[in-house]
C-alpha cells in the first residue's frame, strides 16, 4: 500500500484519460458530471460516500440531487472504473478500468486507505468452489480490514 507517499494527480489524470477512452470505444459520453463524480472518487485513495460526493459538488456551486449523483456513479460502475465497497456504502476508483475483473481490496481501519489487488488464485479458488457447489456468482467483492503499513 504505497499510496501515502506518492503524485495522486498522476491517478487522477489517469482514470480521466482512461474514462474518456472507454467512452469513446462504447459510443458513450463522459459528461462534465460524471467526469467531476470519477474526479472526486479519485481525489484519494479513500472510499468515498455518495452524499460525500453530492455535498463536494454543492461545494463547486453545482446543484443536484442523489439522484444525479447515483446516476453518475451507476454509469461509472458500468464502465469499469469505479468499484463499490459495500461495507462501506462507498466509491473507489478502478486500478484497471474497463477490464472485466473480480477485486479485493485491503481497507485500513486507521486512515480509510483502500487498496486494490486482483490476485487471479483468489478469484479461481471463488469460481471453482462455486461451479463446485453449483452456485453462480452475480457479483462480489472481497474486502479484508486491517492495518496498512504506514499506520501499523
């Protein structure tokens, strides 16, 4: 978990590069709300909240609704470069956008860090064990709580 000490505009410039390509490839939009929701969303590696989201845009002088807000973020979803953290009811952006992948992701309890891996054992351990069983997976997400390295 490296992400205490480095350029976060270089992430944020990249998931705005990486949005913008995957709208193009699927002919959608990236509208200026969507691309401020994906900004605020990678303003840290923290998991955000939608209400966080709406309150930073009212902050902006952008009106809104949640509606708006959830809107954008389900658009996010779709294209592969937002996750949602469930136990957390909250947003982080997307290591690898727009490439069909189960995630983990270690949450540090102290500073709200959330780190993504996509370790592809996990994964295989999860679908074998579920074709075992003859369970078919709609969705998921891995999250592990714990201390990050920095505030161990």
């Amino acid at each position: 978990m490296t992400v205490h000490s480095h350029d976060h505009q270089l992430c944020v410039d990249e998931a705005i590069r990486s949005a913008t390509r995957l709208c193009q490839e699927r002919g959608s939009r990236l509208t200026d709300l969507r691309k401020q929701v994906l900004q605020l969303v990678w303003s840290s590696h923290k998991p955000i909240g939608a209400y966080d989201i709406l309150k930073s845009l009212q902050n902006q002088g952008r009106s809104g609704a949640p509606p708006t807000v959830y809107r954008a973020l389900d658009f996010l979803l779709e294209l592969g470069v937002v996750h949602r953290i469930s136990s957390m009811n909250a947003y982080v952006g997307c290591t690898e956008p727009g490439l069909p992948h189960i995630s983990q992701f270690f949450l540090c309890i102290a500073c709200g860090v959330a780190a993504e891996l996509n370790n592809q054992s996990v994964n295989d351990s999860i679908e074998i064990t579920a074709t075992e069983m003859g369970f078919k997976i709609q969705d998921h997400t891995i999250e592990v709580s714990g201390l990050c390295s920095a505030c161990q």
